[in-house]
C-alpha cells in the first residue's frame, strides 16, 4: 500500500510538473484574426498567415504586395506549439475556411520550451494544417534571431533555442517538401534589421520578409 501511495504521488508530481511547463511564462496573451475570402468570380489566391507578432507586422504588407494575386488572411497568436490551448483555436477556425497557401511563422514564443519539446508539434501542426485541406501549399518560416534589447552586437540566451528549433523544422520539411523561408538566415548576420528589442524588426525587415512570402504566391 505504502509503495502504490509512494508510486501515485510520483505520477502526480510528473503530471504537475508537465502541466507547469504548458503554461505561457509571458504576462499577457493575445489573439487575432482576419479571414478575408476572394469573393465568386475572382481569380485570386487565398493565402493565411499563421504566426505571432512579426506575421502581424508584416501582415499588411504581404497583403499589399500580393492586393491583385491573393486574398490574405492571418491567424496571429502570442501562443507557441505546445501550448495546450494553440492547436484547439487553430483546429476551429481552419475547420471553417479553406486556403491555397498557408505560411507557418511560430518560434519566438514558448522559450520554457525545450526545443526537442517544441519539435514534438512540428508533426502535429502540419496533420492540423492539412487535414481539411490535402491540395493546400504548407509554407514554413523559420525563426527569426534573438538579441540583446539595446545591445544587438550580442544574441540573447534564448537565441541557441532558436538554432536547435529551426534545425528540426528544416529536418521535418525537407523529408515532407515543403518550402522554407529563411527568416534566420536573413537576420542572423544583420543588426540593421532589428529594432531596439531585439526580438521585433523594423521597417526594413518587415519588407524583406514580406517579399520573401510574395515571392512563393503564384
């Protein structure tokens, strides 16, 4: 008896333990969406950005960029893969809408994640993302790099995360085919690019991410 107790209390804590590490470290979480559909007739695409603050940055841009090739929509979320609550909202709305493109853009967030955690979902999201849709274009973004806030010379402590993250999304897309933009490659090396955070990108990298994912829509 005493060894069962002994046994259930272990379970409880591991359980615990699991559960403490599904909730967001961040003091605030945020959700937004915008579905936009080409109206009957038009012969455009129609194309969903999936990600956090960056796709909400970009977001008007790529719409801009693409206002006579696609309808653009986006999901954006300060969740990360592996949240408990992420997959469910993204399973409704993708329930009820249909696209041509989808760009996944989610990294940056979850960092009491580890990335093999993080990797765990890369599967997962991509069955969620198809599941209605077998015919739909999945394209992937990597993550962007970390800096110091105010000291952009220096990568932040989360920013090794970030390469181990981005090294199992571009593993798990080569064996599928799919696409992927790269948002680290293109920010890695260049400290113009970023705000005074160092987690946002300014204006000019905004455009250059916006015309890496105008680039892919046909």
């Amino acid at each position: 008896m005493k060894n069962t107790i002994c046994f259930l209390l272990l379970l409880g804590s591991i359980a615990a333990q699991a559960q403490t590490k599904r909730y967001n470290n961040e003091t605030i979480s945020w959700n937004h969406s915008w579905i936009v559909k080409s109206a009957p007739g038009q012969n455009i695409q129609n194309v969903l950005l999936i990600g956090d603050s960056h796709v909400e940055r970009y977001y008007p841009v790529v719409t801009n960029l693409l206002k006579d090739k696609a309808a653009v929509s986006k999901i954006t979320t300060s969740l990360s893969m592996g949240d408990a609550t992420f997959m469910p909202q993204l399973a409704g709305l993708l329930a009820k809408h249909k696209f041509d493109y989808i760009f996944f853009n989610n990294g940056l967030h979850g960092v009491l994640f580890t990335p093999s955690e993080y990797a765990a979902d890369i599967s997962k999201v991509y069955k969620l993302l198809t599941k209605n849709n077998p015919a739909v274009t999945i394209v992937w973004a990597n993550t962007t790099a970390r800096r110091v806030p105010n000291k952009l010379d220096s990568f932040d402590a989360y920013h090794a995360d970030v390469i181990e993250r981005n090294k199992y999304v571009s593993a798990f897309c080569s064996k599928k085919g799919i696409t992927v933009l790269d948002f680290f490659g293109l920010t890695v090396n260049d400290t113009t690019l970023f705000t005074k955070d160092g987690i946002h990108v300014n204006e000019l990298g905004v455009a250059a991410q916006a015309k890496l994912i105008a680039e892919v829509v046909r």
